[in-house]
C-alpha cells in the first residue's frame, strides 16, 4: 500500500511522457496514438488483476510469517530453555532482543543491496542462510554459542524482514496495490497464531535425545527453533520459480526482462497467451541501479551513500523522518509487549485470589520472586502452563482479524484515515487495559492495545508509494531499521517498567501510539488510481510533494 497520490503522480508524469516518445526515444507528437508504448504502471494496469497477483501476495506472506516467527519466538523458547541453557532473567531479554538487534545493525545493508541488485537476489540468499544458521542454533550446547548463532541467523532473516514489502508492492498495479499489500500483510497475524499454536503442540512433549557429541539433550525447545525455519524453506523454494520485481527491472534498465515478467502475469491473470499483450515497448526508467564497476569497501559505502543521500534531503526528508517515527513508535509498543507476553499471560493464567489489575497481579509476583529467594534453593522449572498459548492463539486470531479487515477497508476509507483511527483507538486501549479490574476485559484491552501492530504494513505501502522505484528498498528497509530500535528500546524498557512501575509502561507506550496517529494527519488524503480510459498529460516539475 503507500499513498495513492504520488503513484498517480508518476503515472501523470510517465503519461505525458509516453504520449511524446517513439520506440527510438525520440520525441514526435504522434505516438501519441500508438498504444504498444507505454509506462510501467500502464503496462501493469493492462496486465490485469487475478491468479497471479493472488499467488505472488501468498508467497510474499508466506516469507513475511517466517519472518514474524523467527524474531518473536524467542519469547517462547526462553521459558523452556532456562534450564538447559542456565539463563537468567536478564539473558533472556537480551537473548529475546538479538533478532532486533541484528535487523537494526544489517537492514540498512540489505536495503542498498535490494536496489542495487535486486529483491529476488536478496531474499533468496538470505532465507537460505538464516534457516541453516537456525538449524545449528537449535544444537547450541551453552548460551555462548546459541546467542552468537542465534545472531548470525538473525542478521540474514533482517534481509526479507523489509525486502518483502517493497517485493510485494513493485508486482500489484496501483489500483489494487494498497488491497494486496494489506492482505500479505495479514500473514504477520497469521505468524502470531501459527507460533503459539506450533509451541503448544511442541514444548508440551517430554523427550530428551542425549546427543553425546555435542553434549547436549535435544528437547522439545530445541525442535521448535527447526519447526519455525520452515516458512523460509518453503518461502526459498517458491522463490526459485518466482521472478524479479519488474519495477526493479525496469528501473535498472533491463526493459526486455521487465516485458516478459508482464507478459507471464498477463496470460496468468486473463488467461490469453503472451502474444497478444499489447504493450512492446516500456518507457525508460532506468536509474543506474548497477553497482559501479569499482570493488572493495569504500566503493560499497559510497554506493549505500549515494543511495541514501537523497532520503535526508528535500523533497524526501519530511516523509523519510515521518515513517521512520511511526515505525520506531508501533514496534516499540506491539513487538515490545510481546516478548513479555507470555510472561504476562502465564502469570495471570496462574494468578490465584480476587480479581485485580495486571500490573497488580505482576507486582505481587515480583514480591512472591523474592521472599522466596531468600529461603532455600529453588528448583529449575521451565514449564509453561497451556492457558499461556491457548489466550496466544485469540490474540493472534484477533490480530490477524484486523489485518484482514484493514485490506478489505483501504480502498473505501484510504491508508491515512486508517492509521489515524486505528493508531489512536490502540493507544486508548493500551491506557485502559491499566485500568480494568476483570482480567477477561484487561486482557482484551491489552490485545486491542496490541492491535496497532496492523499498521506495519500500512506504513510500509505508505513508504513503498512516498519514495521512487530508485530508493525504495532503502527507505523502507531504514523504516523498518528504526521499527527494530524501537523493539529494542521498547522491549527493555517494558521489562524494566514492570519490575519497577508497571503502569508507566502502559502510559508512556499508549501515548507513544497516540502521537504516532496525531503524525499520520499530515498524510496527503485517499486518491483513486487513474483509469486508463482518463489520464492527466500535466506536467509537473517535482517527484513528491511536501507534507500537509
């Protein structure tokens, strides 16, 4: 998705331009008439909308559900290895945090590699490497080698983590491209049901394979760090099939490459053969995407300089500072909470006595912790109760919910007024959820509160359509960067609120998510996609437009 009136823009812009270019480049007022020369987004209007837009958004949402899985499951394998691997509370934040963290430190490589490269190349290379190292991780036998392999996995699962938005979007036509993006978006909530759903089947098992080698007992732990790689081997081997963006093609000059891809999801979709597509010409886009011929280091910097430069300067600066924001808040709040979801489900699903708040219940089980401290040792128990992923699957159930819905409503209500209701009644919620005395209500609250995740994928079809083909892939991969900042921001703080001031956690991200709705007000308002039939021929002089 992403904001309709700079598409139409560039389709305004990429119009007039076709109606005075002949195949030679040449300008003559009339080829005007020929229709086998047109703009990629003309081109991608008479490709229709069907089968394949369908399949390209399920694997697009396929590899996005193993990117949600691989960074939050964590939060489920920390309880249950606590014990094998001797974890305190304080390891196992930052163990939960590393996915974060890796995305943070890599994304903005991958980013410049994407537009330099490709999106196909990046999220190929990447899921392949992430599962094996995940698959080695899971045969970690102390908190040393599990976090260093757990890293290096983290680091090549940062590569599609933004990659697939800008993958997804670059295959829709602007008139269903906000719809789509929004549908592939919903595998995220998806991801959030499947994950717990996938533990309660696997941690509850008692197995312990001795694996004398290695020195370690392979438990039920260990299998679900393999079970959530398989998206991305599932992902891989679809990708195989799949081509490359013909955005990317078309914007790094590969015109005949692009044509081809077009012709495949024309005969797809209107189930013609390929002849008879009628566009033969694209109008040129290329923006030298190629890495220059110089090797080494510095020639790679001044490639990713070069390449982002243009977002910290007008007219990109204002949208590049808006959608980092937004995305750094909605993170902080939704992934933040969630790593310590469990934690506070399993503590209310075991809470004993009258109802009472959630940070009531939490705080006395801070106090229980530590009278208990003081007396014997403890035994190491790292067992869930099942509650814990039962209330897992509504939330994730609800949240995937609001995902589907918020495809269905952007092409009536548009992506603003969407992020500016959404973002403020999650907000509310999060407040209220400090409030409520019965936990069912708290726990709902507390869900709704979490809800504002949904608008991921908005701001990333925002990105997608603020930003043009040649820094795409940057822009949304230095939003997504500043979303896992503020993971990890959002995360410790979580954790160290709840140990000291529980409420101020629910304050503070509440507002956070408040203000980030306040922000998309100076979104530019819904505009339909041009038709084909009604197109504009004005000129204008500037790629974007300045915030309203």
């Amino acid at each position: 998705m992403g904001c309709a009136w700079l598409d139409a823009y560039f389709w305004t812009n990429e119009t007039f331009c076709s109606a005075i270019m002949t195949a030679n480049g040449k300008l003559e007022k009339n080829a005007k008439s020929d229709s086998s020369i047109a703009t990629l987004d003309e081109a991608m209007m008479l490709t229709g909308f069907g089968i394949y837009n369908i399949l390209h958004m399920l694997l697009s949402g396929l590899i996005l559900m193993g990117v949600i899985m691989q960074s939050l499951v964590m939060g489920y394998v920390m309880p249950a290895a606590q014990c094998d691997l001797e974890l305190t509370l304080t390891q196992r934040g930052w163990l939960a945090a590393i996915p974060f963290l890796a995305i943070i430190l890599t994304s903005y490589f991958w980013g410049w590699l994407a537009d330099t490269r490709g999106r196909r190349f990046v999220m190929l290379f990447s899921m392949m490497i992430s599962a094996v190292f995940s698959v080695l991780a899971s045969l970690a036998p102390d908190i040393i080698s599990f976090g260093l392999l757990s890293f290096c996995s983290s680091i090549f699962m940062s590569g599609p983590s933004a990659v697939v938005y800008t993958f997804l979007g670059e295959f829709t036509n602007l008139r269903h491209r906000d719809k789509m993006v929004a549908f592939g978006s919903s595998f995220v909530g998806i991801g959030t049901v499947v994950l717990p759903a996938i533990s309660w089947l696997i941690l509850p098992l008692e197995f312990s394979l001795p694996v004398p080698f290695l020195g370690i007992a392979y438990r039920p732990w260990r299998l679900l760090i393999v079970a959530c790689t398989l998206p991305f081997i599932l992902g891989t081997l679809f990708l195989l099939i799949a081509p490359e963006s013909p955005k990317f093609l078309n914007a790094s000059g590969q015109s005949e490459e692009c044509l081809v891809v077009l012709r495949k999801i024309y005969a797809v979709n209107r189930r013609l053969p390929e002849d008879t597509y009628p566009v033969k010409t694209l109008v040129s886009e290329a923006h030298n995407t190629k890495p220059k011929d110089s090797k080494g280091l510095a020639a790679i910097f001044a490639s990713m300089r070069d390449q982002t430069a243009p977002l910290f300067r007008s007219p990109l600066l204002p949208w590049t500072c808006l959608t980092c924001f937004v995305q750094f808040g909605i993170f902080a709040t939704t992934n933040g909470f969630y790593i310590w979801f469990p934690t506070i489900l399993n503590s209310l699903a075991n809470h004993e006595g009258a109802e009472t708040r959630i940070c009531d219940v939490l705080d006395a089980n801070q106090a229980n912790k530590a009278s208990a401290s003081n007396g014997t040792l403890i035994k190491c128990d790292d067992t869930m109760n099942t509650a814990t992923f039962e209330m897992s699957i509504y939330t994730g159930l609800v949240f995937c919910s609001m995902y589907i819905m918020v495809g269905f409503l952007v092409d009536f209500l548009g992506k603003k007024l969407i992020l500016v209701v959404l973002l403020a009644s999650t907000g509310l919620c999060g407040i209220a959820a400090h409030h409520a005395s019965n936990q069912q209500l708290a726990v709902a609250l507390f869900a709704i509160f979490q809800m504002c995740g949904a608008c991921i994928g908005l701001t990333n079809a925002v990105t997608v359509e603020l930003f043009p083909t040649k820094y795409r892939a940057m822009a949304v991969c230095l939003s997504m960067m500043m979303g896992r900042v503020g993971s990890m921001v959002g995360s410790n703080l979580i954790g160290l609120f709840l140990t000291v001031n529980c409420g101020a956690s629910f304050y503070l991200f509440g507002a956070i998510v408040i203000v980030c709705s306040l922000c998309c007000l100076t979104l530019p308002a819904k505009k339909n996609a041009p038709s084909l039939e009604k197109q504009k021929t004005e000129v204008t002089q500037h790629q974007t437009h300045e915030p309203v």
